[in-house]
C-alpha cells in the first residue's frame, strides 16, 4: 500500500510546524471547545511495517489508574461495613436484600455499558468508582447520619423527617460521592477527557450507592414486613427508580468533565465540580420532597419521567459531540498520511464501527480483536492530542507516540494476507 506524500513541508516556518498550527475554525454547537494550545506537530506516516507482536508498545496507562492505597482504604471500609450490616440486620436480611439490589445494580450497569461503549474507560477506574460509591460514600453517610443523630436527637417529628431527606440525605451523600470524583480526578486525571467520561464515572459511583443503599431498604422491608412490603419496596426502588442515584451523582460528573474538557485544573476543577454538586443536590432534594410533601405517583408521571427523557437526550447529544471530537482530531493525522479519509469515517461514526467489525470477521482469519484494539487506540489517540490542544497535558506527545505506532501495527495486521 502506497501513501501519499505529506501534505506539508517539514522544515522551519512551514504554515505546519510545531508551535504553529492555524486556529481552529469556528465551532459550531454550545458543548465544543476551542483550543487552548497547539497540538503536537504530526510527523508524516511511513511506509507501512508489518511489526511483531513484541513490537508493538502496551497501551498508556499513566494517568488512567486508581491508588493501591484508595483500594485498600476500601478494603478496610468494606469490613466495617459488612459488619454493620450483619450486626443490625442479621445475615438472612443482608442476603435477601443483596441478592434483590442486584437487579437494578444490574440494569443501571447496563446502561451505563451503553453509554460508555465509546471510549470504554478503564476496568480498575470502573472497579474504583462503583466500590466507592457502595462502600466509602455509604459509610460516610452513615457516619453523618450518626452525628447529626447525637447533635439534635432523633425523633418522630414531620420536621424531623423532612430534615433528613429533604436536606441531610442530598447534602451528605452527594458530597460523599462527588469526592469519589474528585480523587479520580486528581490520580487519573487522564481518564476523564470530557463530559461522556464524567458522566459515566459519576453513574458508577451513583449505582455503587444505590446498591448498597437498596440491601439496607430491602432488608429492613423484609423484617419489618416480609415478602409483601419488599415486593412494595423493590417497586419504587428497582423498578419506578433504578436511575435516580446515578442521575443525580451524573450532574457533578459533567459538570468535572466539561472542565476537564476545557484544561481546568486545580481549584478551577474544583470549583466546576461545586457547581454540578449543586445541581446533584437540588435533583436529589427534588426527588425525596417529591415522596413526601405531594402526589408521589403524579409527580413522578409529570415531572420525574420527562426529566429522565431529557438526561437520555442530553447524553446522546454529548456522544454526538464525542465522535465529532474524534473525527475532527483524526482528520489531522489523515493528512499527514497516518490514516485514509475512509478509515477516518469508519473509527469515528458508530455505523462505520459496525461495518468496520463485520468486515474484520469475514477475513481469511477472524480479527475481530484486532479491529476492536484498532478502534479503542484511535480513539485514545484521538483523546491524547485533544489534552494536548487543551493544555492540560504536557506529556500527552507521549501518548501520541505509544498510539499511533499501536494504531500502525493493528492496521498492518489488518490489511496483511
């Protein structure tokens, strides 16, 4: 196969040349973002070779892994937690409502799979985030809930209750899962590369509470009133709203991805993340008062649905934006000679994705594989010069590096007899 020569000179002062890229141009739609830095300047493809397996360099992870010392703070929260739940309400109940929160565990999951398809992130960080929202942003609920129970008391009241749920319960536990955030922000900090990536994290850490929220109310439904008020409970929770903790924690995780999109960093990050946290906290209030102070079922039908629908319409509007972003970043290594016009269609559109999959199945040899390693490294690639163009990232050119030689193997194992 035969490449065309590169499409601009290499030498100094060169309209191309490092620290010289021409702006982009204007953008089109309210979620793009402008460059903040030049990108790495684009060395021209080679001509192509057939690399060996020992080769071909392992994909980056710096930046794209929890602490050890996180998972083994998590390992000890976990013990403790497991003993409360044994202790209070026995290993019977703790089965039974573990074993039914498993569902809409499962189903969130699910979704979130769907959403994240694009850009999978990391196991360890989706292993993180769920563990930190079942475990570490549970206890520190309860341990909230302890305090404020020891500071005013715990009685019967109607101002009691709305207290608790209306403001304790959003404030405490969106704090306790937006710092889960913050800590994969701060020592992963390449995993979250824009608004999608926030969102999925902030769903994980939403679906880790949730279960372990559930096998408390499922449990305690059992004691208290046996199959039938779980049945009732498992209703309201599992099937009318699976979604609801994953939404709410959804919002903070935007909001820390569209910073991270744009090179916030430090406190600007922080302060971001402040701003979805409000909005996680309002949705979450919203929700509890709306169980408590009106019609449950009619507001859920007028107000809690359509919010829904317009989250699901919100993201699928991100994801657009997600391959526009992936597409456009590259189209600049297509015209240094790295990848076909074609090719670039095809890594960065879903149709093209699918194509792309039912053709590498009909070769001589099944490669599969070695397409689905084509896609995810193109689009890694695409993601580390779109850090470079943000500023956030000096060492970024590394990664560029690592992955298109990755992208150049996986393409000569492709078009190999």
């Amino acid at each position: 196969m035969t490449y065309a020569p590169p499409p601009w000179p290499d030498g100094p002062g060169s309209p191309r040349s490092a620290g010289s890229v021409p702006p982009a141009p204007a953008f089109a739609s309210p979620l793009e973002q402008p460059p903040h830095a030049a990108g790495a300047y684009i060395p021209p493809s080679p001509v192509p070779v057939f690399a060996s397996v020992e080769s071909v360099p392992a994909s980056p992870s710096r930046g794209r892994r929890a602490s050890i010392w996180l998972f083994a703070l998590l390992a000890v929260l976990l013990v403790a937690l497991v003993g409360y739940f044994l202790t209070f309400l026995g290993p019977g109940a703790s089965i039974i409502g573990m074993i039914v929160a498993l569902v809409p565990f499962a189903v969130v999951l699910i979704a979130v799979r769907i959403i994240d398809r694009w850009e999978p992130e990391p196991r360890g960080l989706v292993v993180f985030a769920i563990a930190w929202g079942a475990v570490a942003s549970v206890g520190i609920a309860l341990l909230a809930d302890l305090g404020v129970t020891l500071l005013i008391g715990n009685s019967d009241s109607v101002a009691r209750d709305l207290f608790s749920n209306v403001v304790q319960a959003p404030v405490v536990e969106e704090v306790a899962k937006a710092l889960g955030l913050l800590l994969i922000f701060f020592t992963a900090r390449h995993a979250i590369d824009g608004p999608v990536d926030g969102i999925v994290y902030g769903a994980l850490v939403g679906a880790g509470f949730a279960f372990t929220e559930n096998i408390q109310y499922f449990a305690i439904s059992y004691l208290d009133g046996g199959a039938e008020d779980l049945t009732g409970t498992f209703f309201v929770r599992g099937i009318l709203s699976p979604f609801a903790h994953a939404m709410f924690t959804a919002v903070t995780g935007f909001a820390l991805g569209l910073a991270a999109r744009r090179g916030a960093r430090g406190g600007r990050a922080v302060g971001a993340l402040g701003l979805g946290l409000m909005g996680a906290i309002a949705l979450h209030a919203f929700w509890n008062g709306s169980a408590m102070l009106g019609d449950f079922f009619a507001l859920y039908l007028t107000l809690q649905v359509p919010l829904f629908i317009g989250f699901m319409i919100g993201i699928l509007a991100l994801r657009r934006e997600e391959a526009r972003l992936t597409h456009a970043r590259l189209a600049e290594y297509a015209s240094a000679g790295w990848f076909t016009a074609q090719e670039v269609d095809m890594l960065a559109t879903p149709s093209g994705r699918r194509d792309a999959m039912r053709w590498a199945k009909t070769l001589r040899t099944d490669r599969s594989a070695i397409m689905r390693s084509f896609i995810a490294d193109a689009t890694a690639l695409a993601a580390a010069r779109q850090r470079a163009i943000s500023g956030r990232d000096a060492a970024a050119a590394e990664d560029e590096t690592v992955l298109l030689k990755r992208t150049a193997a996986a393409r000569a194992s492709l078009l190999s007899i």
